[in-house]
C-alpha cells in the first residue's frame, strides 16, 4: 500500500503570498470603485433633476399665486358691479 504524503501547510504568511492576497484586493476595489463612480454620476444628474423640478414648482406657485390674486379681485369687482346693478334696478322701478 501507498502512504499518503500530506503537505503540511505553513503557519506563516509569506510575503508572496500576501502580495497575491493584496493584488486580488486591490482588483476587487478597484471594480467596487467603478461601479461608485458611475452611481455617483447618476446620483448627481438625479440631484440636479430633483433641483430643477423644485424651481418649477416654485414658479409655478408663483404665477398660480398670482393668477389667485386676480382672480379674487375680479370676483370682488364683478360682485361689486352686480350690487350696482341691483340698486339701479331698484331704482328704475
């Protein structure tokens, strides 16, 4: 019968060892860090999308706050002038 020789593995990181275990790190970073990038330059044109829409609809605002305000003081003219109407009416009869 053969006896099996087992190699007995070092306790102790060699230095070649280490450097293959660094580089491999340093290739999985380096992806992990693309993919940043990239989200990073999505994330920034979504900002600038969101900041965009919040000046919209501050403008929006803006006019429709404009447009409520002269819609009121029409209302309050044309209420005015059917009062108006109304007692000349009463006056003609």
């Amino acid at each position: 019968m053969k006896k099996k020789v087992l190699k007995k593995k070092s306790e102790y990181v060699t230095t070649a060892i280490f450097e293959k275990g660094m580089d491999f790190m340093a290739k999985s970073f380096s992806k992990v860090f693309e993919k940043l990038e990239r989200h990073d330059k999505a994330f920034e044109s979504m900002f600038k999308e969101m900041q965009n829409y919040g000046k919209e609809a501050r403008e929006h605002r803006m006019t429709m706050s404009g447009l409520n305000i002269s819609d009121i003081t029409q209302e309050r003219e044309i209420e005015g002038l059917k009062v108006r109407v109304e007692k000349l009416e009463q006056k003609l009869k």
